[in-house]
C-alpha cells in the first residue's frame, strides 16, 4: 500500500463517508474497460501533467512504478505533453516524477 499524503489521511479519517465513495468511484472506473494496468498508470500520468496536479503526479507515478512500469516510459508520457500542453507543463511534470524517482 502507498504511503498516502498526510492531508488525506486527515481528511480520509475526519470524513469516512465521503472518502469510501471517492475510493469506490476510482476502483469501478479503473477496473471498467479493457485497457491494463499499465495503460492506465500511463494514461492517469499524462491526465495529471495536463491538469498541472503535482499531488496527482506524484501518486500516479508511484502507482506506475508499482505495476512495473519502468522510468524511460514515464518520461515519455510526460514527453508527450510537450507539442500540446508547452514547455511549462511538461517540465513541471518532469520535476514532479523525478521527486520520485529521486526517493527510490
């Protein structure tokens, strides 16, 4: 299990409720469709880089890493955002998942 951020596990313990139906959510989308584990990983790395959520990077590629997906195709999930999104947002991701890398 991940190690979560301090401020959810607050909010996850102050709001039971809310946070068992956001989980429920997550898992019945992520297990609906036939697209793998991987896949996915890559997919929430790319939607995270787009959205600027440095949080979400963060998780997604800890996640990544955990089904087996390897640095070079991080990267170049987060590469992918250059000729779409711009220089900023690419290498903000960049930062982001080399926080983790950079951990491990």
């Amino acid at each position: 299990m991940e190690d979560l951020p301090r401020l959810f596990k607050k909010f996850k313990e102050q709001n039971p409720e809310i946070t068992e139906a956001y989980e429920k959510l997550g898992a019945t989308v992520h297990n609906t469709g036939p697209l793998d584990e991987r896949t996915r990983a890559l997919i929430k790395i790319a939607l995270s880089t787009g959205a600027g959520l440095e949080g979400a990077v963060h998780a997604h590629v800890r996640r990544a890493l955990a089904a087996g997906v390897t640095k070079e195709e991080i990267l170049h999930s987060i590469f992918l955002a250059l000729p779409t999104l711009g220089w900023p947002r690419m290498h903000a991701a960049w930062t982001w998942a080399n926080d983790i890398f950079e951990d491990r």
